[in-house]
C-alpha cells in the first residue's frame, strides 16, 4: 500500500515587503495570502442590491446557479441578490449600474443617486469588501432591458425574479448577504 501524499496547491513565490504578504496560491478567482502568521482569501470588492419597484410592490431577486453551494447541497438554484464583482477600475457605483443591467435588466436614469450602506467584511479570512443599496425606484428611475448576463455558463443558468412584497417573509436565503439584505429590507420597511 502506498503512503498518502499530501496535494500541493498552486504555489506562488511571490513576496511584497511593501505589506509583508507572501501569495501562496492564485488563479483569475482568488489569492491566498500569508499576512502575519495569517491565511487570507482575497478576492475582489463586490456589490449588491435590492431593487424595489414601488409602484409594483415587487422586489428583484436571483435564483442562481451557485456551484459551490450545488456541491455542499445538491441544490440547482439558490436565492441571493442582484449583484457581483467590482471590476479594476470600476467605482462601487459603476460596478451596481452594470450588474443591474446585467442582471435584472434595469437601467438607472442618470438623476438616480445610488446610497450604498457602509462597506463590510463578509468575515475574518476575506479581504475583500461588500457594499450594499436597497434602492427605491419608481418608473421614472429606471428603463427595463433584456436581461444579457455577462456571458458565463452560471449566469446563462441563473434567473432573475420579480417577487411581490407578501412574499418577504417566506423566502428562504441561501447565504449570509442575502440573509442580511432581506434583513435590512424587512427593517427598511417596517415588516
């Protein structure tokens, strides 16, 4: 019988003494760093938000083909909010503007002032930062658009939903931005 070896993640030799980080592993996704005696992921900034069309009284959500939580469940789709990744050199502002276009298919009128929550730290091993909007909209905020994604498999997958406000209290999120945004939107209007 052989012994067992352990597997070696991708490791990158790469040290800054600016900020005394060693990147021991990386892909187009995420770094893991080694920062004082630390492992640290880090990934981009990201944005997201809860479109509320007034005079609908419906909020936008996802139903996302999410593949990490499909291997932790088995589950196809799970609920989460509008939202993504902060590209370099994008403001959180033009980062919300695209991910509403491409994923809720609404396009803000120029005269919409974005009014994000104070950004956070999704948790103790993530270097990255959320920036969250719940964001009232009547029609004269918005123009709706085909929904076009942004050309990944997941996305294509993914499906966009307007739900109607008396359902707020049963829907079931499947990670904790969402758990919290819906908590903010439930707090924001008074349910």
């Amino acid at each position: 019988m052989k012994p067992f070896s352990k597997i070696k993640p991708k490791l990158v030799d790469e040290f800054s003494s600016k900020n005394h980080k060693r990147v021991k592993y990386s892909n187009d996704f995420m770094k893991v760093i080694e920062y004082e005696d630390w492992s640290l992921i880090e990934q981009k900034d990201a944005v997201f938000c809860i479109p509320y069309l007034i005079e609908k009284n419906q909020f936008i959500i996802r139903k996302e083909y999410i593949p990490t939580f499909k291997y932790r469940d088995g589950n196809e789709y799970h609920l989460a909010l509008v939202g993504g990744g902060i590209e370099e050199g994008e403001s959180p502002e033009t980062a919300l503007l695209r991910e509403l276009q491409e994923e809720a298919g609404l396009v803000l009128s120029d005269t919409y002032k974005i009014n994000f929550e104070p950004p956070f730290f999704f948790n103790k091993s993530q270097v990255n930062k959320v920036y969250f909007s719940i964001m009232n909209l009547t029609s004269r905020d918005y123009d709706e658009i085909p929904i076009r994604g942004d050309g990944s498999r997941t996305e294509s997958l993914s499906h966009t939903v307007g739900v109607d406000l008396k359902y707020l209290n049963n829907l079931i999120p499947s990670d904790i931005i969402t758990d919290w945004g819906l908590m903010k939107f439930r707090s924001y209007l008074n349910i």
